[in-house]
C-alpha cells in the first residue's frame, strides 16, 4: 500500500490553494491530487472540499462521476480482463471470475496485499487472440481459467 506523509498533504495544500476559486477548482485538483497519492481516498477529498470551501458531497461527486479517479489505492499491477464481445463469447467471464477467486477480491478493488487491482475493459484491440487479459502491458490471449494461478503467480515473484 502507498504510503502518505506530511510532504504529500503540504503538496496538496499547496495546490488548493492555487486553485481555489477558480473555475473547475473541484476536477483540477482532484487531478493534482491523484498525480500526488495515486488515488483519491476520503480523506484527501475532505481536505479538497474544506479547503476549497465547497461541500464534500461536490467532490465525491466530481471523483466518482469520472472513471479516471480511483477511490481505492491501486494494486502495482492493473489486471484488466476483456469482456468485449470476442471475449465474451469465448469465455472471458470465467477467466475473470477465475482471477476474482485466485485474488480473493472483487472486481474494481485491489487484493489485500496492494499487488493486483482488477479490472472488466472493453475491447483492447487484440479481438483475434480472445479471450483477452492485461496485466499493465503485458498481454494474455486464448485464455481458459486454468491459465490464471500460474500467470498471477509470475507476478508475486
Ligand atoms: S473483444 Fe476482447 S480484445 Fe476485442
């Protein structure tokens, strides 16, 4: 899991008040913020809406409406399996829920050891090698659920 300090909070504090007042304070800020913790945990947007005098529920609002925050921390490895057509109809989903049941987490959320977050995408592109799987740029085509432990494994390394 990340870890915050001091430095990273005065950073933040530094950017709120940069922007507070402008126009669109409550996006550019929680974009400085990720750049800064890597997600957006409660915390930071408590700090963002009092310091930029706007109500909590504005900022949850403005990081959940938008997929590029994460909430959650993010696992050092993105897995991402593809439940585009291709791969749908070749079996991705069990290829997934194969990784939700190796990682013990659900989809969206990161494994408890911070390693794996994981993820449903739409295609990537590489339809001909279906059923498709990321894991951040490496790429695993003509998947069956048994292939996962074995992949997930090279990664604990
Ligand atoms: S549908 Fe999965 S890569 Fe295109």
């Amino acid at each position: 899991m990340p870890a915050y300090n001091q430095s990273m909070y005065l950073e933040l504090d530094k950017v709120i008040e940069t922007n507070k007042g402008q126009k669109g304070a409550v996006m550019m800020t929680l974009q400085s913020a990720q750049d800064i913790f890597g997600h957006v945990p409660k915390d930071v947007q408590i700090r963002i809406a009092e310091g930029l005098g706007v109500p909590l529920s504005e900022v949850y609002g403005v990081a959940t409406f938008y997929s590029q925050f994460a909430l959650d921390p993010r696992g050092q490895y993105i897995i991402g399996v593809c439940l585009g057509t291709a791969c749908y109809v070749k079996g991705s989903k069990d290829v997934l829920d194969k990784v939700v049941e190796t990682l013990a987490t659900p989809v969206g959320k990161t494994s408890p050891d911070g390693l794996f977050t994981i993820k449903d995408t739409r295609c990537l592109g590489a339809c001909g090698l279906a059923p498709v799987m990321m894991i951040n740029d490496d790429v695993y085509g003509r998947l069956v659920p048994a292939d996962i432990p074995g992949i997930l494994n090279k990664y604990r390394a």
